[in-house]
C-alpha cells in the first residue's frame, strides 16, 4: 500500500514558517534542506510508530530511513511486512 500522501500531510504539516508554501518532493531530503526543525523527528517516529501501529526499533532510528518520504515510506512497507509475517 502507498502511504506517502499521509506522510506528506504530516511533513507538510509541521514545515517551518520559512517553507509552508513550498512543495516537498518524494526525494527531498526535508531536514538537510531546513524545512522542519530538531523537534520534528521525534514528533515524525512517534507518528509512524502511532500510525502505522509499528515499532521503530533503535536500530532503526537512523536519519536516513527518515530524511525522504520514500524512504520513510520504504521503512514503514519493510515493517509492515515483517509485522504481518509474525502474525
């Protein structure tokens, strides 16, 4: 499934004041290009943790799983599926 629209209304959500009206690709790397502040990738795992109902571990908590939405997106499929494999 494709979550990367959810995941953009998040981002978009929580853009700097600086960066509200400005479009984020599914390749823009949101936090090397300032768009968001510190706080928002902790406020960004617990969405995906609260969301997707999944748990990131601390291996996990690299930036580069988070910076893009698809990456972000591809950590969520990937955890989605080992989820659903343990059921």
């Amino acid at each position: 499934m494709d979550y990367r629209q959810e995941i953009r209304e998040f981002i978009g959500n929580n853009l700097t004041m600086e960066h509200e009206d400005r479009p984020i690709n599914d390749n823009d790397n949101y936090f090397e290009l300032r768009f968001v502040n510190s706080l928002f990738a902790m406020r960004l795992v617990d969405f995906v943790e609260r969301k997707f109902q999944i748990e990131i571990a601390n291996e996990e908590l690299d930036l580069a799983n988070f910076c893009t939405i698809n990456r972000l997106h591809d950590l969520i499929e990937r955890k989605l599926a080992t989820k659903g494999a343990a059921l």
